[in-house]
C-alpha cells in the first residue's frame, strides 16, 4: 500500500514545530524531518503515480506530461507533514501511562482506518 494513502497521527503546529495532541493532550514528541517528502514540503499526487509510472507509460503519456512530472506540477502539499517539512515523532519513552494509552488506541484507530481504506481502494480498482 501507498505510504502517502496511510493516516497518520494528526500534529498541530505550535511556536513552529509539529507537536501531536490526542483528545487535549500533548503527547512528548521529538521532531524530525518528514521522511515521507523528505524535507520536500510537497511529493507528486499519488493519484498520479502511486503506482509507479513505468518507462514505457512515461513514453505514452507524452513530453508534455513528462515535462509537467518533472517541473512538479503534479506535487501537492504534503499529506504527512502538511508542508511543514518537519514531524513530530512520539517519544515514548517521555510518555507517562495516561499518554501511552492515548498513542495506543489512536495507533490502533488509523491502524483500523488505513485497512479500511486500503479494502476500499482494491474494491474499487479490482
Ligand atoms: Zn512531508
């Protein structure tokens, strides 16, 4: 599966970095750069290439595409860190029990909502 389809644990920005927060809680969290645009920003629509555009299709679609690919008129913002080029990463080892069980049962909801939407995705493409 696409990692750019995947939900991830919402950060909100404060003073400039990313910080999480469950239900109220700010959950301790070191920031690091986005490895899914890498630093970016911006990566291409995965409607577009989520599954690889291979040298031939490159072929097909034409210079035009092949100029636009490149020039980044297919980027949009990115779904992880929202342009930001920074995330926050939870540290849980700075955690306290009440933090750890709200990381837990948020992991365990997007964990359930990314299946869904994978399931989805397959239904409508099979
Ligand atoms: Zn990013």
């Amino acid at each position: 599966m696409d990692s750019r389809y995947a939900k991830y644990i919402k950060q909100t920005m404060k003073n400039g970095l990313p910080i999480i927060v469950i239900e109220g809680v700010e959950i301790p969290s070191t920031v690091e750069v986005c490895h899914l645009c890498r630093g970016k920003g911006s990566h291409v629509n995965p409607d577009i290439d989520s599954h690889g555009i291979t040298g031939s299709e490159m072929e097909e679609l034409g210079e035009d595409f092949r100029e636009a690919y490149s020039s980044g008129a297919y980027d949009i913002e990115c779904v992880e860190c929202n342009g930001n080029k920074v995330i926050a990463v939870i540290n849980h080892e700075a955690c306290n029990i009440r933090q750890l069980a709200l990381v837990d049962k948020q992991m365990e909801y997007i964990q359930q909502d990314n299946e869904e939407r994978y399931c989805r995705s397959r239904g409508i493409e099979y």
